[in-house]
C-alpha cells in the first residue's frame, strides 16, 4: 500500500511545496478523504465516477456524524442521510464482482468466518482492509450487495477523519517544536545513509524518533474519543458497582493522559506536566518516552482502543504519519502562521479545532535539505 499511498501525498504535498504554505486543518481533512477513498478501499473510481462530486458526498456524509441526531429538513444529519444513499447507489454496481467474489467465498465456508480467515492464512492470501470489513459485516448477519457497500462506506468514515486529526494534531504540535523537528531531520539523514533517498516500506520501518513523535502527539492529543463496551459481568471500580449490561465508554484522553495514576501518582496538580501542552509544550512532549523504559509501562496508549477491537487501520495511519512527515521534514521546517493558534482553538473537545483562518503553516525551505525519491 506504501506506494498508492505515497503517490496521494506527494500530490498534495506538490501543491503545498509551491504555495509555501499549508492550512493544516482544512489541508488534513482533504488528504484524509483522499487516503481513505483511494488507498484504503481500493475501489476504481476513475473514469467511473465524477471523483469531486464523489468526495463531496463523502465530505457531506461525514458532516453528519458531528451534528444532532434529529433528522429535521435541512439538518447537518439529514444531508448526511441523503448524500449516504448517492454514495451506496454509486459504490453497489463498482462493487458487485469482488461482493460477488467474497459472497461465494463466504458460502463455501459455510458462513464461518474462522474457517475463511484460517483458509486466507493458509493460501498466504492478502486480507485487504476493505474485504476484512466485508467479512466483519457477513458475519454480523449483512451479506447482500448493499451491505459490502456500507462496508465500504464503514472503513472510510473510520478512516477519514481519525487521520484528518492525526495529522492535523502532530502537525500542530511539531510545528511549535523546532529542536524536535531537528531531530527528526538527523535521523532521516541516517536514515539515508543506511537505505538511500527511497521512502519505501524498509526505511519507513527504521525511523525509531518518527515512531515515538507519533506516538507522543497522539499520546497528548488523542484523534479519538475512546470506543464503548458492554459489560458481560459486574464491575467494581473504585467501590462503584456497574452491573453487567452497563455501557461504558473507554475515554483514551482521560485514560491516557488526565489519570494521573498510571503515570507517577502526583495528584498535586490540576494539569498533569505531561499533558499540559498549553502551557509547558516542550516539557509535555517527549518521544523519548517510548525509546526507553518508559515504553514498558501499562495503559498508557488508548489512541487505538485495546483488546479484541483494536483499531485494524492502526499501523497503516502510523506508516502514512510517517511517510508524510518524511516527505515534508526531509526539505523543510515547519512553522504556525500564528504562533498561538493551540491557545485560539474554536473547540478542544472532543478534538481539538483551530478558530477560522488561524491554520496556517509555512513551509520553510531548509539549507541543505535531503532528497526523498
Ligand atoms: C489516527 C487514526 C485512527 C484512530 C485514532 C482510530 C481509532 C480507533 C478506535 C479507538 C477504535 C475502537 C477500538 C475499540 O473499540 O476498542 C477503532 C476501530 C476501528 N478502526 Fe480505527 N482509528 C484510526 C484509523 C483507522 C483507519 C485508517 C482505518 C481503516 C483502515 C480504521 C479502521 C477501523 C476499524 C475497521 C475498526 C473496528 C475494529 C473492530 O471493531 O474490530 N481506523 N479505531
């Protein structure tokens, strides 16, 4: 997949080299749309479907998710509704061969999806995201045509804007850090040293500092929410009884970051030193922390959820982080057109927003900047 994705950001990152500048929010938001719809699904649009209208849908559709679940004319949610249905009526027939493909597939392991994955693993059959997704929802009791379009339309609204935030937040935070961004130029210097200019899957898996950066900014900003589990048993927590059937809502922030305890204990503070990006960025943000020891310690990383729902997509949005990091940071050091743009957000929950007109970042040509190929 590197390749496909590489190739949708170098065209953005193309455009933004020869503006000088990016508006991070809005220019994450287009590139997380494109990475989901081309590179994730895999389905051919081109020549097919008119590619702006198709993404206008998406971006309509994904509007709803914010708004009031009240359906009433006009609503956020009922555009959202409407755009759900072009997209469907346009993904069915696009997708009728591999739905068809799987559905046989499906049939022939007598609806068991054990049996189906085991068979892949044992024919060394590569399970794409989009046919992990059918097969979650076969199992789950949709085995029609409509229902591997909305599989479809599944892995792009959980692709879409998770990424949007994910670049967007270390973006944000990078971009306020120059001796980070520093560092990450002398490890890519390494990196070239040890595989040369290509930014393929080997020297993507060598960037130790790109790994940790990732991690650190999504450990401070999280682009998520948390997940929901319903408990199939009582739980005491804390001398509070929930009984089973209870739904609880897993926060990553407030697990990761606000719950003092699971990092040293002080519970002296309102804002924790390392979560506190607002006021103390550059004591808050250490990737260092997952060099060392501090990578042993429990619950500390519930970006992705946990446990037997663990997000599929998690590794691929690490490796498209890094990729275009790579991209920009081998030529240029970022910097925020407004410098307090973190202190000007329009929202902070449950992601952060920049307030209109405040997301600009400019690209600024290093001296002697490395090449990528
Ligand atoms: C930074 C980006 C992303 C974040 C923060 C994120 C976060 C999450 C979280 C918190 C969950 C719920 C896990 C749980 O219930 O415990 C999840 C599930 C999921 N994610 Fe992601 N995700 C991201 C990107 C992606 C991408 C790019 C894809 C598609 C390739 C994807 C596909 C999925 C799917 C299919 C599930 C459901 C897994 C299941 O229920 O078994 N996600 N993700």
């Amino acid at each position: 997949m590197v390749p496909s994705v590489r190739q949708i950001m170098q065209d953005h990152v193309q455009q933004w080299e020869r503006d000088g500048r990016v508006e991070i929010f809005e220019e994450a938001r287009l590139l997380g749309l494109d990475l989901a719809i081309f590179a994730i699904t895999g389905i051919d649009l081109e020549g097919k479907v008119d590619i702006e209208w198709f993404k206008e849908q998406v971006s309509i559709f994904l509007r709803g998710l914010y708004g009031l679940p009240i359906v009433l004319p006009g609503s956020e949610i009922a555009k959202a509704q409407a755009a759900k249905k072009r997209i469907l009526d346009t993904l069915m027939p696009l997708m009728k061969e591999r739905h068809d493909a799987f559905h046989a597939q499906w049939e022939a392991a007598g609806k068991d999806a054990d049996k189906i994955v085991s068979n892949m693993v044992e024919s060394g059959e590569r399970i794409s995201v989009t046919k992990a997704q059918m097969l979650g929802i076969h199992s789950t009791g949709g085995d029609t045509l409509r229902d591997s379009a909305l599989s479809a339309l599944q892995t792009v609204m959980a692709a879409g804007d998770t990424t949007r935030f994910a670049l967007f937040n270390t973006w944000a935070l990078l971009a306020q850090l120059p001796a980070i961004q520093d560092k990450v130029f002398e490890e890519q210097k390494k990196v070239i040293a040890e595989f040369g200019p290509e930014i393929d899957f080997r020297a993507l898996s060598n960037m130790p500092y790109l790994d940790a950066i990732f991690k650190e900014a999504l450990r401070i900003l999280p682009p998520t929410a948390g997940g929901f589990r319903k408990l199939t048993r009582d739980a005491t927590i804390s001398g509070v009884t929930l009984p089973a059937g209870t739904i609880v809502w897993y926060h990553a922030l407030l697990l990761q970051i606000l719950d003092p305890v699971l990092w040293d204990g002080d519970t002296s503070y309102d804002i924790p030193p390392y979560m506190d990006w607002k006021n103390n960025l550059e004591g808050a943000f250490q990737p260092e922390r997952w060099l060392g020891d501090e990578a042993k310690r429990p619950r500390s990383f519930y970006v992705f959820g946990w446990g037997s729902h663990l997000c599929v997509g998690m590794n691929l949005v690490q490796m498209e982080v890094k990729l275009l990091l790579t991209l920009v940071m081998r030529r240029f050091r970022l910097e925020l057109e407004v410098p307090d743009m973190m202190r000007r957000l329009a929202a902070q929950f449950p992601y952060v927003v920049p307030a209109k007109g405040t997301d600009g970042m400019r690209l600024v040509p290093r001296v002697q900047g490395l090449p990528w190929s």
